[in-house]
C-alpha cells in the first residue's frame, strides 16, 4: 500500500518536471502538440496525487500504525471525522495536502482555459507545475509521508497511535486548515497568470479579469480559514481571545492583506489603466507571502505556539523563495515598458487617490506585521540579542490602520473619479458624518468614555450610512422607472451591478465585524476558586456552583462542574464546562461552555482543580458583541459570492468603447 | 507638480506617524531572549528589562504557596529559581520536566515571572500550550 503511495508521489513528481519542460519547449519550438500533451500531465499529477491522499488517509482510518505518520497522528480510540483530518494533523500530511490542492486548482485552471488564453497557457502552465515541483520534491525526497517504523514480513498487530492533538479534535479544525490552504494555494493562480501576461506581454485586459476572479475566490477561502481559526481559538482554547498576533496567525494575515489591495487596485487598472506595475507587485507580493507563511511555521525560525518541530526544510523554502523573488523582479524590471500608466493621478480629492491611500496603509499594515513577526530574527542578526514584540505593539499599529481603513471605506464610494471639489464632498457626506457624530454623541451619554470605541462606532455608522444611501438612491432610481417594491428595486439594482453592490455588502459586513472587535474594550473577566454551592459575581451575572461530575470514554476521561447562571436576579439557565484528560495523547484539556447572545456572550472555563484539590478553578469571562464578528463573516462571504455572481448587464467601461467603422465588429465584454 | 508635493506630503505624514506608534511600540513592548547563564551573570543593570528565559523544570522543584508558585529552571548545568505571580492558572502542560518560557523581570537573583509557556517534553510533536494560549493548528 505505501509502497504504491509513495510511487504515486514520485511519478506526480516526475510528470510535474516534464509539464513544466513540455509546456515550456513547446511554446519555444511551437509544438501545439507538446503543449497538449504538457497539459494533459496535470490531469495526471492530480489523478496520482489523489490517490497518494487516498492512500493516506486509507491508512489512518483503518489504523495503519505501521506507518510512522499514522502512528503519531492517529490512534484507535478517535472518531473516524477525526482520523480523516489527521491527513493534516502533521508536517507530512500538510505539506501532501498543499500539493494536492494545488494540482486540484491547476486541473481546474487547465480545463477552464482550454480554448482561451492558447499563447500565455504555456506559461500559466509551467510556473503552476514549477510550484508543484518544489513542494512534491519536498514530500517524495524530505518529509516522505510514507515513511514505515515498522517493516518486514509477519507484523500482525502494530498496537496503538500517538493520537491527534486533543486541541485540534474539534469541529472547526476539520473544515479550518482545508480552507486557509485552498486560501493560501489559491493565490498561485493569479502569480501565474501575472508572470504569463508579463512574458507574453498580454495586451487587453481579459486575462486581469480571469485574476481577478480567481483572487476573489481564493481571498473569499482565506477569509473563511482565518475566521474558522479565530473561532476555533475563541471556542476551544479557553482564554477568550480570537486573535493573538502569533506568528503563525500573522501569516495567514499578510497575504490576506496584500490580496485585499489588489482587489481594490485591480479597478484602477480596469478602468483606468493605472498602478499596473502596482498589481504585479501585489499579486507576486500575495504568493510569495504565501509561500513565505508555509515556510514561517514549517522551519521553526520564530517561536510560535502554532510552530511545528524543527526540521531542515526550511533551507528548501528559502531556495525556493530567493529563486521565485528574483525571477519576479527580473521579469518586472524588463517589462517595465509594457506596464505603463495610462492615466495620470489628478488630484488629490479623488477616487483614484482614495484607492492610492487604501493600498498605501494596507501595505503599511502588511509591513508593521511583517516587521513584528520577524523582529526576533532581525534584531538577533543586527544586535546580537534575540527580541520579541508582543501583542500591544500590533494593536498599537493596526488599530489605527484599521480606523483609517474604516474612513475610506466610507469615503471611497462617494468620492468621484478623476478630481472631486470641497462642495461636493459637503453634499455626500453630510447625512453619514452627522449619523457618524448621532451615535458617538449618543454613546458617550450612555456613559462610554472609551475614546477607540467611541471612534470605531463612529466610523461604523458613517459607512454604514454611506452604504445605505448608496442603495436607497440606486433602488429609488429604479422604482420611479419600473415601479415594484422598494426590496424588488435593490434586488435588481444588485442584479445590475454585482461588483459594485456585492463590494458594499462585503464592506457592510467588515463594518459587522468591527463592531465585534470594538467589543472587546469592555471585557471583563474574573478566576475563582468553588466548591461546589458557592457562587461569586461578574459584572451583571451571579454564578453558583453546582455538584462535580466525572466520568470516562475510551478517547478520554472527564469532569463537568455545572455552573447555575442568573442574571439581575433572572435565572438564565446552567453553563456546564467540562475538563477533559486525553489518555493517549496524556494531555488535558478544557471544553469551555459559552452562552451566546448578540449583546454580549458569557464564557466560563473550568481551567482545572485547586493545588489542594478540594475546589474547581473557574474563569469566567463577558464578551460584548463578539458574535457581530461571526455575523459580520457570513455578510462578508454572501457579498463575495454577489461579486462573483456574473451582472445582468455588462458593463461598458469608457476606454473599452469602440466607435465608427470598427463599431460593427467589436465585441465588448465585462 | 504640485499634485506631486501634495501626495507625497500626506503620504510621507501617514508613513511618518506608523513609523512613530511602531517605535513606540518596540520600544514598550521589547522582550529580551536571555539564557539561564546570562541571567546569572547579570546584575542589576537590566533590572527594568523585560525579558523571557527558557528551560527544563527541575524535577520536585515546583511548590506552592497561596497565588504564588515557585520552581527551577535548568539549562545546560544552570538553574534559576522563578517565581510566578501572574493571574492566569498555569497551563496544563506544565510539570516536572517539562520545557517552559518564562517572561518577567529579573530581581535579586530571582526571576519574577508574569507569563509562563509551557511544552511537554514528548518525543513526538506535541505542539506547546500557553498561560494564554493562543493554540496549536496546522498551518
């Protein structure tokens, strides 16, 4: 079995080395057929790779524990959902399930463009499959998935595993590291396309249209993957938080971040025919920060509570990147000509200048993090001293960014294109900004003297408000001339113009989840000592006690302490954080108990026993609007999946208008 | 031209005031890596430094008294005794033997920790857990 898995992995390898030479020789020699056939070698890989995977996972249902990658990821005790993610429960099984994926988009890639784009595919074609290489050179020769502790004739039983990580035997661990790498591997696409219509110097701007897509696409699952992780870690880890600025964290972050740019200058390009030099850079900036996270938690180089073991790999990523980053710069610098603007910045209260200034902080913010992540590396290389920054020096940084994010966000939209004047900006912003300073007055009555919060709801209603008027007048538009109800006019009005409307869902939802962080000005949290039937106090809430219960299970043994809720007095039911002991892996953990509501989310921990183990240690904590952020996601995701939903009418952009004789023939698409 | 100075001003004031919080930032929130030895060797010069010691929990050597619990850190034939008074319960992982961070100030010859990390000395990859954790996954 692992035989014919490992052959698998090594003839995906050897059909991914000949892809990008087939691909590339045929183009050079113009053999069309060549070309085909380098192509058709993706079906393959992905056909050999899937049952590489199959067999993996094959293995570790069935308990395989010959198998050293089985014998350390899984045991016999665990349920089956939880035996299948031990496919990326470690290094090997990650690293072939990033291979995996990506054969999986080129297969897609590949068949989509099968009669377009015949001059750049080649290409396309050849830097996926060079990726391919690195990582499959990495699974066949360095971190073999099919490695065996156990060989020869005759071994029957072969005992038991080692058993998933406890902390990762939880729901949104099964679906959260399949998205962030259809996230991550995604972004491979769009460096593709990029590089090729670099080389081919692709005139028009059908194939940005095509990276456009996909970016969005796979923005749409990095989104998805982060904020899985950020629930996971609000609902698993125990203390509350969603987000840590870990290392590992912030690497999911950057390329999220530069691929948020692009998105946005991406329609400067479209529509204008500037910052083409730009998107290039942040689209090969996306990939290589992608390239880069997978490098950060697999090498060790920064001390992460994510990180996995040390291991040589590193070099490999290193290698690796040097050779892509020159590449790309090289391409970029010779191709400087063909990247020319075509249109020049005119003043500096435009939309153009409210794209520039988006890109410039979110750049800034990519950096800050980028700097705070590596700041260990760094300093031990300039100073000698190993130095690490923590979690306030992000929040010092980013909160601000994100304010002014927030700003342009409500900006952007309203402002013209080209050149705007003072007056009117008066007009557009006058109902949003008095909205804005409406509720931030009417807070500060209400007694919230946090000036972060009382800015953030500020901003929140000012874009809110921006967005809703930028319906209503649409869907007012549209009533006047079709009658029907005003719901009716915004569904057609989204209809007409998904990109635009979807992009103001999605921002609505960013303002969702915004009001979520803001939240967390007003945690509040207390750890206590009970024994059973006594209570204590937090905030609003009186919590008592109740009888400890124990109990076991073959994948673990467990202690519930049932804690009686009341709330001014009301009795809101009873909260039952357990504590479990993992017996294979003898590893504790905490299962905590939240009660969700919109307003605010009570959390309690049962953290564990006190030193003399007479009395349960409790942590319990009040969350103000956390759930805005879970609601705010799903928005996000609804209005990402309008922008991709196609526009009942094209849109005719003015630089794409074809007048006179050519008019006849020209075809003009979205 | 003039559009040229304009951008370039505002850009130069947003750059500029990132570039002020972030050296603030660094500056409030640097952590000094240090090892067992160049604890010991230090004296009182680095008193107000934050700074952030790893090594193995000397076996017995955990004991508790009220919020307070005190052990020894060895690393490489050097031991420092450290004394947690954070608020967080300590995490699960940490035990005899186990492999620990610590983050604090150095006082007298003790280490006065307010942070501790925690990772089990297993030989397979068990990933660590923290006083407040920010958790294992697999990216």
């Amino acid at each position: 079995m692992e035989n014919i898995g490992s052959l698998a992995i090594l003839l995906a390898f050897c059909f991914a080395v000949y892809s990008v030479l087939g691909s590339l020789a045929g183009k050079w020699a113009r053999r069309p057929f060549l070309i085909l056939s380098a192509e058709r070698a993706v079906y393959c890989i992905w056909a050999l790779l899937t049952t590489a995977a199959g067999i993996l996972v094959y293995s570790l249902i069935t308990g395989d524990f010959r198998l050293a990658y089985v014998a350390s990821h899984s045991n016999r005790a665990m349920p089956a959902v939880y035996k299948f993610t031990s496919w990326w429960g470690g290094q090997e099984g990650s690293l072939l399930l990033w291979a995996w994926v990506l054969s999986s988009y080129s297969m897609v890639v590949v068949y989509q463009n099968r009669r377009k784009f015949r001059d750049m595919m080649p290409y396309v074609t050849s830097v996926l499959m060079g990726t391919l290489t690195f990582f499959l050179i990495l699974i066949a020769f360095v971190a073999k998935p099919f490695n065996v502790i156990m060989a020869g004739k005759g071994i029957v039983d072969a005992g038991d595993g080692q058993g998933l990580n406890p902390l990762l035997q939880y729901w949104t661990m099964v679906i959260h590291p399949p998205m962030l790498y259809m996230g991550y591997v995604g972004f491979v696409v769009p460096f593709a396309f990029a590089m090729a219509s670099l080389i081919t110097r692709q005139p028009g701007e059908e194939w940005i249209r095509t990276t456009r897509r996909w970016t969005l696409v796979t923005w749409m699952f990095q989104t998805t993957g982060v904020l899985l992780g950020a629930g996971w870690a609000y609902a698993v880890l125990g203390w509350g938080g969603y987000w840590a600025w870990d290392p590992v964290e912030n690497a999911s972050l950057l390329p999220w971040i530069t691929a948020t740019a692009f998105l946005h200058s991406v329609m400067m390009q479209e529509k204008k025919g500037m910052m083409k030099v730009w998107n290039m850079v942040l689209v090969s900036a996306t990939f290589f920060l992608c390239i880069f996270g997978t490098f950060l938690t697999r090498s060790g180089i920064v001390q992460s509570v994510h990180a996995f073991a040390q291991s040589s790999i590193g070099t490999y990523f290193v290698g690796f990147l040097a050779i892509g980053i020159s590449g790309t710069v090289f391409l970029i610098l010779s191709r400087l000509d063909f990247l020319k603007s075509e249109a020049q910045l005119e003043s500096v209260l435009s939309r153009e200048s409210s794209f520039l200034f988006n890109n410039l902080v979110l750049l800034a913010s990519c950096f800050a993090v980028l700097w705070g992540t590596l700041f260990p590396v760094i300093s031990e290389k300039l100073t000698g001293e190993k130095i690490s920054v923590d979690a306030p020096f992000f929040n010092r940084i980013e909160v601000p960014i994100a304010m002014f994010l927030m700003l342009l966000t409500g900006v952007g939209p309203l402002i013209a294109w080209r050149r705007s004047s003072f007056e009117s900006l008066k007009r557009s912003f006058m109902w949003p900004l008095a909205g804005g300073a409406f509720v931030a007055a009417g807070l500060a009555i209400f007694g919230v003297h946090n000036i972060y919060a009382l800015i953030s709801f500020m901003l929140c209603t000012f874009v809110t408000v921006t967005v809703a008027i930028e319906f209503f007048k649409g869907a007012g538009a549209i009533q006047t001339k079709d009658g029907g109800s005003l719901i009716g006019a915004m569904v057609a009005l989204t209809h007409r113009n998904t990109r635009r409307y979807g992009g103001y869902l999605v921002h609505m939802g960013v303002v969702l989840m915004f009001v979520g962080f803001t939240g967390n000005a007003f945690n509040q949290n207390t750890t206590v000592e009970v024994a059973p039937d006594e209570s204590f106090q937090l905030g609003r809430y009186e919590l008592r006690a109740g009888a400890l219960e124990s109990g076991q299970n073959d994948n673990y043994t467990w202690r519930r302490l049932p804690i009686h809720a009341s709330k001014d007095g009301q009795s809101i039911g009873t909260l039952v954080p357990e504590n479990r002991l993992y017996i294979a892996e003898r590893q504790p953990m905490s299962e905590v108990e939240i009660r969700r509501r919109l307003n605010e989310d009570l959390y309690v921990n049962f953290a564990g026993m006190s030193a003399d183990g007479q009395k349960a240690v409790i942590q319990a904590y009040v969350f103000p609007l956390v759930s805005w952020i879970w609601i705010g996601y799903w928005v996000v995701l609804f209005g990402t999946i309008i922008c991709l939903t196609p526009s009942k009418t094209r849109l005719i952009f003015p630089r794409t208008e074809v007048v006179g004789m050519a008019e006849k023939h020209a075809r003009v698409e979205d | 031209m003039n559009n040229y100075w304009k951008f370039g001003l505002l850009m130069a004031a947003i750059v500029g005031t990132l570039a002020w919080l972030a050296i603030g930032g660094i500056v409030q929130t640097s952590t000094y890596y240090k090892t067992v030895k160049e604890l010991n060797a230090m004296s009182d010069q680095g008193k107000e430094m934050r700074l952030r010691v790893g090594g193995d929990i000397a076996p017995n050597s955990i004991s508790r008294d009220g919020r307070l619990v005190r052990f020894t850190l060895v690393q490489d034939d050097a031991r420092i005794n450290v004394v947690y008074d954070g608020i967080d319960p300590l995490p699960d992982t940490f035990k005899d033997g186990a492999l620990a961070l610590a983050d604090g100030k150095l006082q007298n010859g003790t280490f006065h920790a307010n942070k501790i990390q925690a990772k089990c000395a297993s030989k397979y990859e068990q990933k660590p857990t923290t006083a407040k954790p920010v958790g294992a996954h697999t990216t």
